[in-house]
C-alpha cells in the first residue's frame, strides 16, 4: 500500500523573541518565539535542504517525480521543483510546483500518492516550505515562522495512508494578491469558524474512508492559523489530547506547516498507530496513516526535536529586517551574474561536482583540465563531492558589494571529506565563532540577485551534529 518511506525536516537556525517584537512595536507580546530565515534563505532553499535530509543516505535513483509545494515561491514564473531536481542530481523526472494556498502541501501528497499507486512513479518526493511575509508590528509577524518538510512517497513505505479525502470551499482569506508584499487577513472569527468546519468535513470523511474512529488516533498533525483553533477544532473532531509544539518554538509554517507537524508525529510513532494530517485553505485535506513496523528504522538522525533545539536567538530586530529586506539596501550593488555561465556550471554549482585525477587521484574543485597535483592533463572522472569538511583557513570580509556590514563575512577556505578544497562563505554563525579545524557542512543558499535573478550557490555553516 502505498504511503510514506522516509521524511526530514529544515528549520532555520535563527529564533526570534516575540518578546522583542512586542517591544519594538509597544504590542501584547504571543508566548514563545517563532523560526526566522536567514538572509541568504529563502523558501526554495528551505526546501532543499528538507529534501536532503530527507534523503541523507538514501537512494534518489528511485524518484520519478518531485513536487514543491509553497505560497512564496522564488520566481513568478520559473519552476522552483527542477532546482531542487538538480540539487539531487535528478534529470529524467517529473517537476511540479504546487502554489498557491495553504494546503498546497497535502494536495501534493495526495497527487503523489496517485502517481505512485498508477505506476506512474516509482517513488514520489514531495517538498513543502514557506516564508510568509507578514506586515511589521502585526500580530501575523509574531505568530509567522519559516520552516521546510520533505517526505518520500513509495508504494511500500512503513507508513501506510489508509485513508483521506479533500473538501473545496470558496472563502477569501488569508489571501495574497500578486502585486501585494504581505498576507491580508479577514475577520478572525470567521477565517477560523472556516477553518473548523473545513478540517473537521474532511478529517471525518477521512476517517470512515479508513473506518477508523478518532479516539484511535494516537497524533493529529495539522496546519491551524492558530494554537487555540488547532485545539477546538481536535476537539470538535474527537482528537482531545491533541497538541501542537510549533506555534509556541518556530510558529505558524504556512504550507509547510503539516508536513513539519507530521515529521514530528511520525518521529514518535510506534507500529500500530495511526496518525491524521490535515491542511486547510479555500477547503481542507485530510490523510489517515497507519504505521507499520519499519516506522522506527525509517526515523532521520535529524528530528524535528533536534531542529528546534538547534537555535540561536537573534540579538536585535533590526537584524531581522535586514534578513527580511525591509530597512533601505543599494540594489545597485548586486555582484554581476550571468545566465549562461549559471546554465554552463550547473553541474558544479548545484549538484556539487568536481573531478578526480585518474592518475594521482586527487580532487579538485572547480573542475580543470589539469590536474593541480601532477599536472595531468584532460584525464580525469567527475565526481560528487561530499557536504562535509573542515575549515583549512578563513578572512573575515569587512566589505559586501562596497558596503560596511554591522558584522564581517566569514570566508573560509574548506577541505571536504573525501577530497576536494572549496572556497565558500559561512553562515548562521556570528564572525568570532569561525576557527582553522572547524567541522562545517555545505548548505545550499541565496547568493544574490545579480542580473536580475536569483543566483544561488552552497555556504558552510557550522557542522551539527549528526
């Protein structure tokens, strides 16, 4: 039966205080914190780094089709799902973006699930992640998080979905048109009376499709534009123990916040359990899993628990409008860029080659037609190089694009393991935390919009421990 292999999530590295927040503005101020992207981030590259640690150690030649599923795609127009094709080293797939509402990322689920019971895919990855943008001093900036989810769809996964169902219904809100920056949101009583009656028809139409009742689901994870909606609307439903993490430690996710919840029901899950997921927007899906016995094996090193004790707190909000682009920036200044050249070493750039001497062995990066070592020539092997390394020297850059920074820019010089020296800037770390010896590890990141477009490349950050 066909279901769920194998899952990760990505959760920035950065957490901002609400507390803050409500400073800045003279605002009640939400509990908790909520997950902020860094500047380099966005929702592709959350995205990809999702589906990484989906995959970390797993076989990608099974993927026949890849999904993207978010609000805040990069490009208006230009597939976000082959970025993340090319990031895998995947060319003879199946891309498809999937915008546009909140439940963006179950409806991907659900047309994976279709496309792997038809034989029309082997495997399936869906990928969901958002970067809401939410108007300052607004109680949507507090209750806004960022965050990215990714799960494998096979015909034989440990966990199987037994169960689910979709309902459509026109309403207006939240809501975002194409000129606009920021969410608009309609009267809160009845956005979340729409909400509950959405999630509770298909969550129950869900569940007789399974013939499951509810009090024998063991977690409900489930988009909610709020903590106190998610826990009426369990209730409604039967779910009375249900209890949502998120909205309190990176926030309220968007699209990707219901296959972030659902990472993390299934991190727990024992065989024999069943697990309901469900998003609404302009109507809801719902999916009722049953976990099997491979549930526990299938688990990534990298929880969602981990993710959200992996943090650093932002030390002012000005840093988060900087993140964010909204305080004054020189566009002018945007590092030149070229098509061409991005299309010609795409390769390299994001799928990570470099080569290998054939007669010394040494590899290097970029790829060359002579060997650095024993000055071969054009006898080598393309080869994919590893994510992780160790810093062999680094300058700090006190000037970006003519510009002083608050803080320099690490720019470290990284032997990666396995082989292969690359020369790439640090992130989500401060500057003094950078040393010669440190263990760091490629993430894939927003370089810049030079030209015109968006030109991203791999960073290293400091290594997790994984």
């Amino acid at each position: 039966m066909a279901g769920i292999a194998r899952w990760g999530v990505s959760v920035p590295v950065w957490r901002l205080d609400r507390g803050m927040l409500a400073r800045a503005w003279d605002t009640p101020a939400l509990p908790g914190e909520r997950a902020a992207a860094s500047g380099d981030q966005d929702a592709l590259t959350l995205g990809v780094e999702a589906a990484l640690e989906c995959m970390r150690g797993g076989d990608t030649s099974q993927i026949d089709a890849i999904y993207f599923a978010t609000t805040t795609a990069p490009y208006a127009e230009k597939h976000a799902a082959a970025t993340i094709a090319a990031v895998l080293d995947l060319h003879d797939v199946m891309t498809v973006d999937v915008t546009g509402t909140i439940r963006a990322a179950t409806t991907a689920v659900r047309t994976a699930l279709d496309a792997v019971r038809s034989g029309g895919a082997r495997a399936a990855l869906v990928v969901a992640a958002d970067m809401r943008p939410a108007e300052p001093s607004t109680s949507m900036e507090q209750l806004f998080g960022d965050a990215a989810a990714a799960v494998l769809i096979t015909a034989d996964g440990p966990v199987s979905v037994i169960g689910e169902a979709s309902v459509a219904e026109e309403f207006t809100g939240p809501w975002r048109r194409a000129g606009d920056h920021y969410v608009h949101s309609f009267d809160g009583k009845i956005e979340t009376e729409s909400y509950a009656r959405a999630v509770e028809r298909a969550v129950t139409a869900a569940l007789a499709d399974a013939g499951v009742s509810p009090d024998a689901v063991s977690r409900f994870a489930a988009y909610a534009p709020d903590p106190r909606t998610f826990a009426t609307t369990a209730k409604r439903i039967g779910f009375a123990q249900a209890k949502d993490r998120l909205f309190s430690t990176i926030g309220n996710t968007g699209a990707a916040h219901a296959l972030v919840a659902l990472a993390g029901a299934l991190d727990e899950t024992s065989p024999g359990e069943h697990v309901v997921v469900a998003a609404q927007g302009e109507g809801a899906d719902a999916l009722v899993l049953a976990a099997g016995a491979g549930v526990e094996s299938a688990r990534q090193v990298w929880t969602l628990q981990r993710a959200l004790d992996d943090k650093r707190v932002l030390p002012s909000y000005e840093r988060y409008l900087r993140f964010r682009r909204l305080l004054p920036v020189d566009e002018e200044n945007e590092p030149p860029s070229s098509t061409i050249r991005t299309w010609r070493d795409r390769a390299q750039a994001f799928a990570l080659y470099g080569v290998r001497c054939n007669e010394c062995g040494t590899v290097q990066f970029p790829a060359n037609r002579a060997c650095i070592s024993c000055s071969a020539l054009d006898n080598m092997t393309r080869v994919r190089l590893q994510r992780t390394g160790t810093v062999f020297t680094f300058t700090l850059d006190h000037l970006i694009a003519g510009e002083y920074l608050e803080t320099p820019v690490p720019r470290a010089v990284v032997d990666l393991d396995g082989g292969g020296r690359i020369f790439v800037e640090v992130t989500d770390c401060e500057a003094s935390d950078v040393k010669v010896g440190m263990p760091v590890e490629l993430t894939f990141r927003l370089m810049h919009e030079g030209a015109g477009f968006k030109n991203y490349y791999w960073k290293a950050r400091p290594r997790r421990d994984v």
